[in-house]
C-alpha cells in the first residue's frame, strides 16, 4: 500500500509540477478542468446520484467554469470567489445537520453547493496562479501543514472528538495542534519572505503580521469544513474513499477536500486586500 501511494504521488508530482511551473496559463486551465471534471463526477456519485448522472454533474460543473470564465462582466471572479463564500456557508448548515439518511432535498442543495464551490476552486487556482507560483503553492501548503500537525497532534494526545459522527479520527487537540503548526509556517513566510512572492508575504506587506494570523487561523478554520464537508457526504452513503482512481489515496475529491474552501478563500481575500 506505501509503495503504491508513493508511485501514485510521484506519478502526479511528474504531471503537475511542470504545468505550474513551466507550461502558459491555457495548460493549468486545462488541468483544473480536468480535476474538476473528475472531483465533480465523485461528488455526483456522493450525492447518490445513479447511470451517468455522475457525469452529466460533471459536465454540468465544467460547463459552469467555463461559463464563469467567459462572462463579459468586470468583477465577474471577485463574484465567483463570493458567491463560493456563502456556498460554505450552506455547507456549514449542512453539517450542523449532521449524519442522516441522504434525502432528494439534501442532495439538491448540496448538488448547487457543488456547482459553485467546485468551479471556484478552479478559477480561484489559476487566480493565485497568476500572482505567482509561489503564491498558489503557499496557499496549498497552509493546508498541508494544518494537516500534519492535526495528525501527529492527534496522534500524540487527541482526546475530545472534533465531530464524532462525521469524521471519528479528528481530534479537538490535533485542530489545535494543525492551527499552530500552519500558524508557525504562515508568519515564517511572511517574516522572512522565505520563496517570496507567497500569498503570506503579500498580504504581511500591506497588512502587517497581525492580519496575517488573524487570516491563517481563518483559513485553516475553512480547511477543516471542507475536510468535514466531504466526510459527512461519504458517511452518508457509506464510502470510506470518494473514488478510487488515485491507487493508494482514493479520489480526487479525498485529497483536495480542504483545499476546496481555501483557495477560493485565499484568491477572495488577496483581492480585497
């Protein structure tokens, strides 16, 4: 299992890291619409839906990223970036609902839910994207650290159950421990302007450090919803993994899940800041 999850990581680092780094804005366009394409069609699986519904919410989310893309209108992304907010906050309703029986009216809100936040992620990526590498993977890897420290934090001392009937593993203690832990990295980046521009050196720029805990700790609050989020819609039809087309790792949507709410988050903020 270890060597296949790290075969699969490097398969995916190989075909990733070049577009980011090398390959014009059209090529990273490509790539978002195909893990929206793809995290879109495990979404439709998570809502229930059966046959090829799966795909045509697939399509449904592509379609809507293009839409997005091609409106005429000036402020249309800063819209995008807003409107995938409130679609959070929905989402935040949802949960609060906790786990029952997937009703039709559940996995209608939760199918338009999709169709905002799914998109936005995919604009807000290449938003970031175009204010520099640096900016998008700093972005990225607040979640990565957040999800270090809540494991080994967890893992070390976890004792009170963050949302026991949706995600059991999750800790108080390992949400507290990935907070400091992403807290630490963000203002390291800001501080020292360590592979500047990052999204943390901007915003400490104009802001000053006190603003940029005051976002982290937010973004790290929106990392965990999108981590539960996803929890919740698989516990609900009874899926460990939201796929299985990463060998080792399960879906598209089990690995981008808290990305989903940041990146939106983090390109919404940088523009009003």
């Amino acid at each position: 299992m270890l060597l296949t999850r790290v075969i699969t990581a490097l398969c995916l680092l190989l075909l990733i890291l070049p577009i980011l780094f090398l390959a014009p804005p059209a090529a990273l366009a490509g790539l978002m619409a195909v893990i929206v394409a793809l995290a879109a069609w495990e979404f439709g699986r998570l809502l229930g839906l059966r046959g090829a519904g799966p795909w045509i919410y697939a399509i449904a989310c592509v379609v809507a990223m293009i839409a997005w893309h091609d409106l005429p209108a000036r402020g249309a992304m800063l819209w995008l970036m807003q409107a995938a907010v409130v679609a959070w906050g929905v989402a935040i309703v949802l949960l609060a609902r906790g786990v029952r029986k997937a009703t039709p009216a559940f996995a209608i809100v939760a199918g338009l839910v999709g169709l905002v936040i799914l998109p936005a992620f995919g604009h807000a990526a290449m938003l970031l994207r175009g204010l520099g590498v640096g900016v998008l993977l700093s972005a990225a890897a607040l979640v990565w650290a957040a999800d270090i420290g809540a494991y080994f934090v967890g893992k070390a001392i976890g004792r009170r159950k963050l949302a026991p009937s949706i995600s059991p593993g999750k800790s108080w203690e390992g949400a507290i421990g990935g907070w400091l832990f992403a807290l630490a990295v963000a203002l390291s980046l800001a501080a020292t302007h360590a592979f500047a521009p990052t999204w943390f050196d901007r915003v400490a720029d104009r802001n000053g450090l006190l603003v940029v805990a005051l976002l982290t700790t937010l973004m790290v609050i929106a990392s965990v919803v999108g981590d539960l989020f996803e929890s919740l819609l698989k516990r609900q039809v009874g899926k460990k993994d939201s796929s299985r087309l990463l060998p080792g790792h399960g879906g598209v949507l089990d690995r981008i899940d808290a990305l989903l709410p940041v990146l939106p988050l983090a390109a919404l903020l940088i523009l009003y800041l």
